[in-house]
C-alpha cells in the first residue's frame, strides 16, 4: 500500500521541458490562409493599392492590412501583439502574411497615401466580387438573393483613447476624447465597402453624401444591378443624403431627429390608421405626408409607436424618472417631464420614433415591411461590436493617424474576412443559414477564436507535407478547411 501511494505522488510531479516549436496556440490561422488564398485577398488589394515602396519586395499595403487583420483575429490586442504573433514559429509557417513586425507595419502604415487608402475600398470590392463568384458555384440561390437586393447601412462609433498627443482625435460631446470610424457597411454579407477615420467632434453628415457613392463603387457589379436600398439613423437626418441617394437610384430610410413639426403631424394622425408591428410586441405604425425642403418628392414619414410600461408602486417599469435617459426622449412633449405617479395613470403611455422614405408604404402591410427591415439597421452596431471586441478596433495604438487607419482597417476586414466565412461556409438548413456560433446563425469573432483558431496543436513536416496534430475532439477546423476547398480555385 505503502509504494502505491509513493507512485501517485512521483506521478503529480510535472516536470517542464523545453519549448517545442513546432507546437503553435493558433492552429486555426491555416482556415483563415485558406480563405485569404482562395478569394485572392493579398493579390486583389494590391492590384487595387499599387507599390508602396520603391524596392519591390518584402511587404506592401496589401499584405499589411491582411497581416494586421490575421493578427487581431489571432488575439492582437495592440501593435506590439505582431510581434508576440510573430513569436510562434509553427503559427507562422499557417499565416497569409508571415514576420509583419510592429515597426514595419507602422512604417508601411505611413507610407500609404490618401489615394491608395481610397484604393483600399477598390479591392476590398473586388475581393467582395470574388466571394459573390465562389458563393455562386456552391450555393447558386444564396448568391442570387445576395444579387437581388442590397442594404447599406451608414453609421458611427467612438473609440476613445489617453494619450493627449495623438493626432487626428477630439473631444465629443460626453467630454471623451476619440477617434470616430464612419462606415459604410453591406448588411447582408457584414462587409465594410467604405470607412473614414475622423475624430470625435466631426459630424458625419457633410461626408455621408460622398461615403455612400464611394460605398456604391465598391460594391460587386452583380450585386449592384440587383435593389439598393439604404439605412441611417438620425444622426444622418440631411437632405443632401437623401438626394446622393435618390441620384444613384438607391431607395432609402433615414431616421428623423424628433422636432416640433413631427409631433404636430403626430397630432394629426387618425387613430384607425395605425397597424402592428411585425415581430414586436405593443408597437404599431403609420404613414403621414411629411417631405422636409430640398427633399425628394416621394419622402414620406414612417412613424413607430411602442407603448410603455411605466410602473406602478414599487414595481420597476419601462420608462426611468430620470428625464435625462434615453426612452424619456422618446415619449410625446406632453408627457415626457411627468413623474412616474402620473405617467401610470395615463391612459397610454408610448414611445415613438419617427423616419423619412421613399420606399412604398402605401398600405399598412408595406409600411409594417419597411418599419421591421429599418429596424435591422443593428446590423452594422454588430459589426462595430464584432470589430472592437472580437478584434481590437477598441483601441487606437497610435500617435500617427495614417498607423491608426491601418490598425482600423485591419479590424474592418477581420470582420469582414469573417462574414465572408460565414457566408461561404455555413450550411442552409429549412432556409435558414446556420453558421458555427453556439446557437447557430453567424459566428462572433470572439466565438471563432476559441472553437476555431486559438486551438493549439502540433505542426509536423513529412515527405514534403504539412500536418496538423490536433487535439482530440476538435474537428471544426476539420470541417471548415474541407468546405474552403471544395471553392472553386481563383483564376
């Protein structure tokens, strides 16, 4: 008994031997290569970019914003995360771009000039087309219904940083001070076709104008013969967008700031004229005649309502005392500084938002279809969500603006690299598309990183053959390189 006991506790002592190069933390990186390879990124990107460097060799624009992108899906927090990333020898040998240190991403990240940043959207067109072409040779009805209607969402959000001496950042209007990415994203396909870097007191509305005709150049020529209809929120509640749009035959919904004049239609509104939401409870909607000067003829004005719960007693409710918070704004001037005491004996209590369009809401049912589809302009706030806490658009690392738009753009094609992933690799099931997140639909990069890519494994040379040891019970990344290749090879 007494030597049974000394041989469980000889066999607790774990001694650590030296490091194994050939083991890497990133084994997944090798689906990502693949789908880089097989959309012809690198190649696309720098047709579109050019040379950035006088001696043709070693990296160029493309391979720095492919190289920052792999990086931050890898778990690439800062710019120094490079070079940590390029520490693992074995995830090297996997990486589309191998040995991009922080010092010469930063000094590529400078040497591109404003026209080769503009020549970034190009490419990242062309690799959209790219995607469209292989999706049509595995799932010829999915890319048809990708062709036959389009949506562009434009939005915002801040990045806030420390540093006083950063350049191209600003104090917004909560005190912060920020860097401010505006995107122009293509919903359906999570791809950014357009970006800006501008700091936090920019208003994005003078540039909307001119972000949406590039976004529309980006765009894929098949998808752009097909529907095009666009998504803003009220911070985009401008008549120049609005016409930018109707020139280039692009249907839109623009969300509405809640001025006077609006609550004075709202007045107006009969109370037979209302009809439910579609999928959302207590909310119904209308359309008044409403065309603001310098707008398109066929503007109209959507109005949502959604009645509120204020509460009674010790209960908690749906509107907040506060009158400073959110859903406060929201609720009729008549109503909006009551207390709670008297909100609850109100008859009703609703909360409204109000949006401009040109789309046909001539019946209470297409009305119901417009108002359900704006709603999903969320959309792209997953992006940004995916973009900060999936990859590292959470920071700016830098003082330079130019190394700052790169480490954004990075951020902005992992995401991107990762709708793609979806889109080409999920599988339709009862007309749904069920991606490899834990309860199905698209992935969030952070989910992606760990059943995915940060999976540790063995990489074993043999007979001139790479292999992949992995560890028992992970077969996603098995399964996922298989549907890569079965794409059709890129000419």
């Amino acid at each position: 008994m007494g030597r049974v006991r000394e041989i469980g506790r000889l066999r607790r002592r774990v001694r650590i031997g030296a490091p194994d190069p050939s083991v890497t933390r990133f084994s997944g990186v090798a689906a990502v290569t693949e789908l880089v390879d097989r959309l012809n990124m690198i190649k696309l990107l720098g047709a579109a970019i050019g040379p950035i460097k006088t001696r043709d060799r070693g990296c160029g624009g493309a391979e720095l914003l492919v190289g920052v992108a792999t990086a931050q899906l890898a778990g690439a927090e800062f710019l120094v995360g490079l070079d940590r990333w390029r520490a693992d020898a074995a995830g090297q040998v996997l990486a589309a771009v191998p040995g991009l240190a922080s010092t010469t991403a930063a000094g590529l990240a400078r040497k591109l000039t404003d026209a080769q940043w503009a020549a970034v959207e190009t490419g990242i067109g062309d690799i959209a087309g790219a995607a469209l072409a292989a999706l049509a040779a595995v799932a010829p009805e999915r890319a048809a219904a990708l062709h036959e209607s389009v949506t562009i969402d434009l939005d915002t959000t801040d990045i806030e940083v420390y540093g006083r001496h950063k350049r191209g950042v600003a104090f917004n209007h909560q005190g912060q001070r920020v860097g401010r990415p505006h995107v122009a994203a293509w919903a359906e396909t999570a791809t950014v076709l357009a970006a800006d870097l501008m700091a936090g007191n920019d208003d994005p509305r003078p540039h909307a104008a001119a972000l949406l005709r590039r976004a529309l150049a980006a765009l894929p020529a098949q998808a752009r013969a097909g529907r095009v209809r666009l998504r803003a929120d009220a911070g985009y509640f401008a008549g120049e967008l609005a016409r930018a749009a109707l020139l280039s035959d692009v249907e839109f919904a623009i969300g509405a700031k809640r001025i006077a004049p609006l609550w004075r239609i709202l007045d107006g509104v009969a109370a037979d004229a209302w009809t439910d939401a579609t999928d959302m409870t207590n909310a119904q909607v209308a359309v008044a005649e409403y065309c603001p000067d310098w707008w398109p003829a066929a503007t109209r004005l959507l109005i949502r309502r959604v009645q509120l719960d204020p509460g009674t007693g010790q209960a908690a409710g749906q509107v907040s005392a506060d009158l400073r918070t959110r859903r406060r704004r929201t609720l009729h001037p008549d109503q909006r500084a009551l207390p709670i005491t008297e909100l609850a004996g109100a008859d009703a209590v609703y909360g409204y938002s109000f949006v401009v369009t040109n789309l046909d809401v001539s019946t209470g049912a297409k009305a119901a279809a417009v108002e359900h589809w704006y709603r999903h302009r969320t959309q792209v706030e997953n992006l940004f969500r995916d973009a900060k806490l999936g990859a590292a658009m959470r920071h700016l690392p830098s003082g330079y603006p130019e190394v700052n738009r790169a480490w954004m753009w990075g951020a902005l094609l992992a995401a991107t690299i990762v709708g793609w992933l979806h889109q080409l690799t999920a599988i339709d099931e009862d007309g749904q598309l069920i991606g490899h997140g834990l309860r199905g639909g698209q992935a969030m990069i952070a989910t992606l990183r760990h059943r995915l890519i940060a999976v540790p494994a063995r990489l074993v040379r043999h007979a001139g053959a790479l292999t992949l040891r992995l560890p028992p019970g992970e077969e996603l990344l098995e399964e996922i390189l298989a549907r890569i290749r079965a794409l059709p090879t890129p000419s």
